[in-house]
C-alpha cells in the first residue's frame, strides 16, 4: 500500500518526516537516506501498534 509522506528540513537541517494517514508517525534523519529508512520503520511499528491494540482505522 503506497502513503503519502511530507518531508522539511527543520533548522538544523535534519529531514523531518511525517505520515499523515497516521497521526504521530513522524520522524527525523540527518540524511535524507536516513529518513526514509526511519520513516519506513515508524510506519511498519504504527501499523503493528494498530493492530496489536485494535485501533486500526
């Protein structure tokens, strides 16, 4: 399934991340690289989270 993710840089220059489909899921890199790669991570945990829990949407 393919999300939609927003991307910026904050001022120290790191990437900040965000999945808005899932509040909450946000996250940072110093690279772009790392980003994404953290990004991909938090998503794979919230949608886990969702469903251990039963808070699916």
């Amino acid at each position: 399934m393919k999300r939609t993710i927003l991307c910026e840089k904050d001022e120290e220059g790191h990437f900040v991340m965000e999945c808005p489909e899932l509040p909450g899921c946000l996250t940072e890199g110093e690279t772009l690289e790392e980003a994404l790669e953290s990004i991909n991570e938090a998503i794979a945990g919230c949608i886990t989270s969702r469903i251990k829990t039963d808070t699916c949407e």
